[in-house]
C-alpha cells in the first residue's frame, strides 16, 4: 500500500511538514547523565529516525529547572550549557529534512528524592511528606524557567516548542483538581487554574516570536474529557499552534470510545478534542502500524499520528512503511515497555541487532 494520506504534506505554521508521522517525545534514560547535556547516543537517536523519514520530530522531555527532572539523566535546558549540545540535534534533524520541535518538561509533584529531596507542585500531597506547595515566587520563578527554555531551544534551531502539560507533570497538575487545591490565583476557578499555563504561553510566544512554533501535550481527562477539552479550547485562544493528546495522568474518568470505534480511548479522547478546534490535533497511543495511523488522517480524524514505540524498535520504521519492506516490529512488552529501563533492555532492538550484526 501506499498510504497516501499518512504520507501527504502538512502545514503547521508556515513550515511544511513532509508527512503526517510524529517522532513523539520519548525519553532515553542513561542516554545524558547528570549534566543533561545531550551527546553522541542522543545525536545518533534522532538521526536514525529523521533519516528514516518521520515528518516532525519531538525532542524528548527537557528539563527546564534541575531540581524539576523526572530522572537524574534528564535532558536539560536549564542552562546555555544545553545550547551547543541541542544545536547538534536540531542540525542533524534539519539535515534530514525534518521539522524539529523540543518538548519542554517540569516533573512537579513526581520529581523523584534522587534529583530533589522535596518535590514542588501546586499543592502539597497528604500522603507524601516529601512534597511541598510552591510559593507564589517560586511559580513566577519557574514561569520564567519554561520561557528561558523556548528562548534557548529557538537560540538552538528548534523550529518550536511542546509544553509538556500532561502524564501529571506540573502544568498538568496546575490545570487539574486532583492535585491543584490552591485558594489563591493560581487556584481555584478553571481560569485560576489555567494561570500557570497561560503565562507561560503568553511569555514564550512575547519573545520567541510569530514564527516560532508553540505546541502542547494535553492530558485528555483533566479529570475528565471535557475538562481536558475545555484545556485545550483555552490554549488555542491563548494562540497554540497544534494540540498533542495524551493522557492526564490518572486512570480515573476514562473516556469510553463508542462501539465500532476500533482504537482506545486515548486515541478516541484525541479525536474529541479536534471537533472543538481549528489547529492541527496529533493523536497518539497504540497507533502501531501504517494502515491503523493511515485511517485517522485519511478520515479527518487526526491531522498528525506519533508513532513512538514501533520507531524504538525499529529506527527505520518510516522508510521501510514507505519502501514496503519488512518492518521490526514493536513486541509489546507487558506490563510495561522495557525502553523506559533502558533501551538495551528492548527486545524488539535485541532482535535488531541480531540481524544485522
């Protein structure tokens, strides 16, 4: 097959976009270390799958505060430091032809005891002492952190920026009453709530520019779908570029795809938000072969697909769908893609190697 719409050209902000396929941002523990400054195993990442042909590519999770990281060997963006090494990725991507995008990231309340011996959120957690809420000078303070961070992606060539606002990291936990309990204006009312977020869209789109693009990572049930939707309703408003759904961190108030609508809920979530809006909208999760990704754009139900784990086990996943060749297929590890220990741990890229070597 030839999978024509999947394979189609897209605008997102002036800039073309070869195809409808997202690298999504994934992170590769062990990759960086405690520097956060990428190197060789994050140059040779990317580059195999811009090379291969994905049509945008999202740099993974970039710690924008060091004591924010989700991992001690996070990428980071906290310091000029970061510039040269992210100048290597953007340039290796461009290269390549792809258009290169770097997700933004502040773990919040989940920040593990190894990177800070107290996380910071919106509100302190009950059951966890190691928590704290933040001060009011702490938010602007980390505010200032995220608009630092899309001043340097674009000072590296990033052609943009996705805040990481889903999976319960901070701006998630802002946007969300299960962990926002705050009384005062970063609380409260759905506005409130969304405060956090909208000074941070409103300061990296003041001083990176019109041409810069600015895209989100949505927890779809914020707890629920309509309030996720309400989300990202909001951030259009605000002038956000494109809406990647995801997932709002918790199992509680999952949607319910309708009968016949053969993807999960996720993806369904996904496709419920674009009815509400004009900007492009990438689906993501379990989306794991061409023909499955091909469907929601040639139906109108996705403007862009992120195909993340079938391009971990298979760096060349996009030139071998487009060449009609064998593709190594993604093994579907249960309960849990062995990647996020280390990608040596992949059995799928075991097998890969195997093959090749």
């Amino acid at each position: 097959m030839e999978y024509r719409s999947l394979f189609s050209p897209h605008t997102l902000k002036g800039l073309k976009v070869r195809n409808r396929i997202v690298l999504p941002p994934m992170v590769c523990f062990g990759y960086t270390d405690e520097t956060g400054i990428a190197g060789p195993k994050n140059f040779e990442h990317y580059s195999t799958r811009a090379e291969s042909g994905a049509g945008l590519i999202i740099t993974e999770a970039t710690a924008v505060n060091k004591d924010g990281r989700a991992a001690s060997s996070q990428l980071g963006i906290w310091s000029d430091d970061h510039i040269p090494g992210l100048s290597e990725i953007t340039s290796i991507v461009r290269g390549h032809g792809a258009v290169s995008i770097l997700q933004l990231h502040h773990a919040g309340l989940v920040t593990p005891p190894a990177v800070a011996p107290v996380a910071l959120g919106p509100s302190a957690e009950a059951d966890k002492p190691s928590t704290r809420e933040l001060t009011v000078d702490e938010i602007h303070g980390i505010i200032s952190d995220f608009i630092k961070g899309g001043i340097r992606a674009r000072a590296a060539g990033f052609d943009g920026v996705e805040l990481h606002g889903a999976h319960g990291y901070l701006i998630n936990q802002f946007t969300n009453t299960l962990w926002n309990h705050r009384t005062d204006e970063y609380g409260g009312s759905f506005e409130n709530r969304l405060r956090f977020a909208t000074e941070i869209i409103e300061g990296i789109k003041k001083h990176c520019g019109p041409e810069f693009i600015l895209g989100c990572r949505i927890g779809a049930n914020t707890p629920t779908l309509d309030d996720g939707i309400n989300v990202a309703v909001h951030y259009e408003s605000l002038g956000l570029d494109y809406a990647h759904i995801s997932h709002g961190g918790n199992l509680q108030n999952l949607p319910r795809p309708p009968k016949g609508f053969d993807y999960n809920w996720m993806v369904y979530s996904g496709v419920r938000v674009k009815e509400k809006l004009k900007i492009p909208v990438i689906a993501v999760n379990e989306i794991k072969t061409a023909e499955r990704a091909n469907y929601l754009i040639e139906n109108g139900l996705a403007d862009f697909v992120s195909v993340g784990r079938p391009q971990l086990a298979d760096p060349y996943w996009v030139k071998h769908i487009q060449q009609g060749e064998e593709v190594n297929a993604c093994l579907s590890c249960k309960p849990r893609c062995r990647w996020y220990e280390s990608s040596e741990l992949c059995p799928a890229r075991k097998k890969l190697k195997e093959q090749v070597y």
